[in-house]
C-alpha cells in the first residue's frame, strides 16, 4: 500500500511540475497520468478484499 502511495504521489508532483512551468508535452504528461492511475486500482482492489 505504502508502495502504491508513493507510486500515485510521484506522478502527482510531476504533472503538479509540468503544469506549474507551463509545460505541456504529451508524452511526459501520458507517462505520469498512468503513474497517478494505475496505482489507484490497485489500492482499490486492496481496500475491497480487506472487507
């Protein structure tokens, strides 16, 4: 979990980054989103097995 965390966080600080100096590539935005999403399913997943 702490993993996954950590994981949504870096994408967030990236795409918080990009677009705080206005930089909007495609490509590092897609890799980043994905950085933010991914991990979201996956800690949904664990909260549905825990109960």
């Amino acid at each position: 979990l702490i993993s996954l965390v950590l994981t949504f966080c870096s994408g967030l600080q990236a795409i918080a980054y990009w677009a705080f100096i206005k930089d909007f590539d495609l490509t590092w935005w897609a890799f980043n989103l994905y950085l933010m999403v991914y991990p979201l399913l996956f800690i949904k997943l664990l909260i549905n097995n825990r109960g």
